[in-house]
C-alpha cells in the first residue's frame, strides 16, 4: 500500500466519522431546529469546523510522515491523483442533484423550500468533497491495477 493510499484510508475514516456524527445530529434534533435552537446551531458549526480541522490535520501530519520517509509522490501516483477531482465533481453533482430532487417533491404543495436547506446542501457538499478526495483517491488506484 502506497503513502497515498493510507492517506486516503485516513481522510476517508475521517469523513465518514464526520458525516455520521453531523447526520445524527439531524436526526436527533430534526432539520428544522437548526433554526430554532441557537445551541444546535453552534454545535453543528463546531462540528463543521472540527472536521475540517481534523482532515486538514491529517493531511499536515502524514504530508509531513512522508516527506520525512522521503516518498512524497511517484508518477503513477501523479496520473492517478488527477483524476480524483472528477470523482469529486461528480460526487457534489450526485448530492446536489439529489438535494434538489428530494426538497422539490417533498415541498412541491407549499412552493418553497424551508431555509434550512441551503445551509444542509452547502455542508453536506463540502463533507461529500471532503470524502471522496479520499474515496476517489481509493477508487483511481482499484482501478489502475
């Protein structure tokens, strides 16, 4: 296993451990308190940036592991990293395609759109960014073997 596909392994346990703990959060407490409840509110933010934080740990202290190892990237781990933004694109445009199907039907009868929302598609678009990073860094190395 190469530097960059423990890396992803990483970033991507981080991103899952992050989107289930913001799910839940909604799950719990229910979309609609994100703007009622102030306390929810910070939460979700701290839980935001948290996530971010830790994935851009990550990234520092295993860029700093493997410049220290002295591997940082080959040319096959270049040809595979340029096409991880792809799956990234196309995982935002899947999610954000979805967000807007699913809110069009369910509040088609009252012709608007809580909003809430935009604030769940706008993070839900970053964690997913943020995931498949790694996951499509996963997904391009399965693929060249």
């Amino acid at each position: 296993m190469t530097p960059q596909q423990k890396r992803a392994w990483y970033g991507l346990a981080i991103g899952i451990i992050w989107s289930l703990a913001m799910v839940a959060i909604f799950v719990v407490k229910g979309a609609t308190a994100f703007d009622e409840d102030a306390g929810m509110r910070f939460t979700v933010y701290g839980l935001f940036i948290a996530g971010v934080l830790a994935y851009v740990a990550m990234l520092y202290v295993t860029g700093w592991r493997m410049r220290k190892e002295g591997v940082l990237v080959d040319e096959r781990d270049r040809l595979i990293l340029r096409k991880v933004p792809v799956y990234q694109m196309f995982a935002v445009l899947w999610t954000l395609a979805g967000w807007a199907i699913a809110l069009s039907e369910v509040y088609h009868e009252q012709g608007q759109v809580p909003v809430v929302f935009t604030w769940l598609m706008f993070y839900s678009a970053i964690i997913v960014n943020i995931v498949f990073a790694s996951a499509g860094t996963l997904i391009a190395y399965w693929r060249a073997k």
